[in-house]
C-alpha cells in the first residue's frame, strides 16, 4: 500500500505559501507507516515547533492500473473521504529552501490521517464537487470545494498513474485548501465531508 499526495492543487493555498503556480501536477509519497486510522491521537513529533494540519479530499484506489487515461480514471477509486496531510512547516521551508527532497516534513509517522470512507456512488453530484470543512477546537478554519482543485481529480490520477502503478488499497491525497495552520497539544480537529463527520483527531 501507498500514499500518494498531490501538493499545491488549490489557487488559494498556494497563495498562502506564497508558492508558484504549478504547470503540472506536483505529488510525493508517505510510506505505509504514515497512516493513522480509527480517529487515533496524534502526537507532536518533537523535531518540528511548527506542526501543521492539511485537510484533504482523500480516493481510496480500487484496481490495479498504469498510464490511465483522465476520461477513465473515475472508475479507479471507488470510496472517499477526508485526511489530514500533517506537515512539519518548518521543516519543509528549510528542505524547500536547500532544495532537499520533503520527506522529512510530510512523511513521518502517523503524518497522514484518514476517516471513515464513503462509497463515491452516494455523491450524486459527483466527487468532483464536494464540499469540505474542519474544525479547529468547534471553529471552522478550512473550507473546501473540490471543484476549485486546480487540476481535477481525473487529471491527478492519470498523471500520478503514468509514474506509478497505482494498486487496489493505494490511498490519494488531493491537496489542500486555503487555511491550513498549526496544531498545539490539546487541540481537536474534526472533519466534515458535506456535512457528514467522517474524521476527528485529538492532538497530544
Ligand atoms: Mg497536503
């Protein structure tokens, strides 16, 4: 099992990072042991004094599949919900800034959360059109519309498929909106996909 991530995929965050606007889809991995699942704590690695949360839009891959063209990309991931890409700020600047590969930052263990998957049938209006939120300690800080992604879902797996075979179990991360932030012991973080809590996560 892997998990990619797509980085700078929504205008509005990329802003704040004061990133350039990608040409083509940018991703990286986490390894397996990055996942945490069943809502578990998170607990604040003591390399970073700059922890912070991502919430994304996470495909859950159903088959085995390479160079898959975007027009058939849908019927390669069959369930979705949310995730938290946890990024350790500080240090992805320096790695950004020295020019150094990011897995530091992102890859860690338990950096990539994930909730309770939902079958895309149950989304009428497509999985390109969801909407997202999470919640900080009960207040609202990231919203999310996946049809602001600034390159669709089809287009992400067709691109991430032409580097990797993409495998049944195989998670993607769709990047993040606009106000990700930093985390601190004792803060709670939910996350709603149109309306529905599918992840919650207690940061110690
Ligand atoms: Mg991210």
């Amino acid at each position: 099992m892997k998990i990619i991530c797509i980085g700078q995929n929504y205008r509005e965050h990329i802003k704040e990072l004061k990133s350039k606007v990608p040409q083509q889809p940018v991703f990286f991995c986490k390894p397996d042991t990055a996942l945490l699942i069943r809502n578990r704590p998170f607990y604040i690695p003591d390399f970073t004094k700059e922890l912070h949360y991502e919430t994304e839009l996470v495909l859950r891959i159903c088959k085995v599949g390479k160079n898959i063209e975007p027009k058939f990309a849908e019927s390669y991931y069959d369930a979705v919900t949310l995730g938290f890409d946890f990024t350790a700020r500080d240090l992805q600047q320096y790695c950004r800034k020295e020019g150094l590969p990011w897995e530091m930052s992102k890859a860690f263990d338990n950096s990539a959360a994930i909730g309770q998957f939902i079958p895309k049938e149950k989304f009428t209006q497509g999985v390109q059109n969801l909407h997202f939120e999470m919640k900080k300690n009960g207040e609202t800080v990231q919203k999310g519309d996946a049809s602001d992604m600034l390159f669709t879902i089809d287009r992400l797996i067709s691109h991430v498929s032409k580097f990797f075979t993409l495998r049944t179990g195989d998670y993607l991360f769709t990047g993040t909106p606009p106000g990700v932030g930093c985390v601190s012991i004792g803060d709670r973080l939910e996350a709603f996909l149109e309306g529905e809590a599918v992840l919650h996560c207690d940061i110690k």
